[in-house]
C-alpha cells in the first residue's frame, strides 16, 4: 500500500509547487503625511510664512492622487517618463476632468496603489512625480463674536480640499455632512465642515469656496528644466537612490511618497494672533484661506 503511495504523493507535492518563473512582483505606493518634513515653496526651495499669514500644521485623514510618474532624469519632460497609475477621467461636466466619485483614497501608511513591475518599463529613475486631487483633513479655528455666546475658541473643522487640475464632483462628504455639486471644479476649490463642541454640535455646518487661482503651492524642483502646467497639482520628489528596474524582479518594492504637511495651510492672519479666526457678528470679515498646497515630496524605497 505505501509503495502505491508514493508516486501520487509525488504529483501533489510536485503540483503544488509554484514555479519559479510564473511569479509575480508589485510596485506599491503608499502615503507618509510628515509634520516635520522641510516646508518648502514652489520651486523646492526652503520657504517661510510671510509676513501678515498664519499658518497650521494639519492633521491628515486621507488624501488621493490621479496620476505617478517615474522619471530618468531632470531633462525628462512631464508626460515622458513611466506612467505607472492613471486614474479615471470623465467629461460629463464639459472639460475633461478627474472623476472624484471612482478616485481612490488612501490614510498614512495605506498602500494606495499596486502596479506589476512587469508593467513598469526597465529603467533607471531617479525622480516621481505625483497628481495630487484631493486632500483631506482636519484643522482648528475660532469663532468671535456671536451673539449671546460671545466666543468659541479651539474649535474643530474638516476640509476637503480640491487641488487637481480639474474634478468632476457629484457630492463630498468632508467628515458626516454631504455636499452636493454636480460640476467640474478647478484647483483651489474646498469644502469646510464644522465639528463644533457640544453643547453646539447641533448647528455644524458645510461651507465651500476656491482659494484665489494660483495661490495653491506645488513643489517642482525641476521647474527649470521639466515645468508643469498651471493649475495642476504635480508634486515632484527625488529619490536618495535611483530605482533601478530591470524587469527580471522577483520581489516586491514598496514606494512611500512621503508629503510634508508642515504648515501647509495658511491664511492671512488679519488680526495678528496666529490662529484662524472667523466672526459671528455679521460685520467682520473672515480670515482669508490663501494656500492648502502640500509643502514637499520625499519618495523613500522601504
């Protein structure tokens, strides 16, 4: 009986090892949110709040980005690398435009997308460039002035902020309040939704607007030799060693963009006492968001 045995065993042993040259390996993505990371302008370059803004380190809930690109070099021209994601575009709105509903959103340290490396065209890249569309987070704020009440300090709020280059949105929920837009929104648009402490969480609302056109910072290193259009938000970074891809990989790389969060929202602080401050009163004028631009991108191989 044993000797009959061992031939089958052989087979189910010998069919269920894998062979080596039918596997597979990824390239994944994954978001880092740093308040510590450099806070730097738009062309890369070390940057500091000016002079009558305020600003806020946010604290991040998730974030989605529409397009990653691997690229050789500083010569490289937008468009000219290694497409490795491309979300979903729609034009129901008029212009071409992300789709928000179909976008995919990710937290800190969430694979957000997994690409075959077979996929990937075999190269050497030293430089990613990432399309951010649309941020999440949460910020604090005070209300002066209300009536009866006088003033709500430390308060709550989420925003959902638009930053891509254009967005087809039907609604958006900041944090548990629905928006409804049904249009395409350029790059600076946002909605606000107040959490406010109890015993006046019963009047939390949804504000929305766009920040003045151009205002959002987007950091290109490579501004000089590799622009990016206006309007649009694509982040680059380079990477402390180049990715080399070979397409003979055999395992896994894990790709961590890693954005700097370090004062990445601003606004003109009108009355000199660095926190955001809107009125209850009717009559004063609400401090002016300026920018919501994230402040650098260090890609990592983990």
């Amino acid at each position: 009986m044993h000797t009959r045995l061992l031939p089958l065993l052989g087979l189910l042993f010998f069919s269920c090892t894998k062979d080596p040259s039918t596997t597979t390996s990824d390239l994944q993505f994954q978001f880092r949110f740093d308040p510590a990371q450099e806070r730097l302008n738009n062309i890369g370059q070390p940057s500091t709040i000016p002079a009558g803004n305020a600003a806020q380190t946010p604290e991040f809930n998730e974030m989605s980005v529409h397009y990653i690109e691997l690229a050789p070099n500083t010569l490289t021209p937008l468009g000219d690398g290694a497409i490795v994601y491309h979300a979903e575009e729609i034009s129901i709105g008029g212009e071409n435009a992300v789709n928000f509903d179909r976008a995919a959103r990710a937290g800190g340290d969430q694979v957000f997308s997994t690409i075959s490396l077979k996929d990937v065209p075999p190269g050497t890249y030293q430089w990613v460039r990432a399309s951010v569309t649309y941020q999440n987070y949460d910020v604090r704020f005070n209300i002066n002035n209300l009536p009866v009440i006088g003033n709500l300090n430390n308060q709550k709020g989420t925003v959902a902020s638009f930053v891509g280059f254009n967005t087809y949105i039907t609604t958006v929920k900041p944090h548990e309040k629905t928006l409804t837009v049904n249009s395409n929104k350029k790059q600076g648009f946002w909605a606000f939704e107040t959490q406010l402490s109890d015993p006046y969480s019963a009047y939390n609302q949804i504000y929305s607007g766009d920040a003045p056109a151009g205002a959002t910072t987007v950091v290109n290193p490579l501004f000089a030799t590799s622009p990016i259009p206006a309007g649009s938000c694509v982040v680059t970074g380079k990477l402390a060693q180049p990715l080399v891809i070979t397409g003979k990989e055999t395992s896994d790389i894990l790709i961590t963009l890693s954005f700097s969060i370090n004062n990445s929202f601003e606004w003109q602080d009108t009355n000199g006492n660095g926190q955001l401050d809107f009125y209850g009163d009717g009559v004063t004028p609400a401090e002016k968001i300026v920018d919501m631009g994230l402040r650098g991108l260090i890609p990592i191989r983990e």
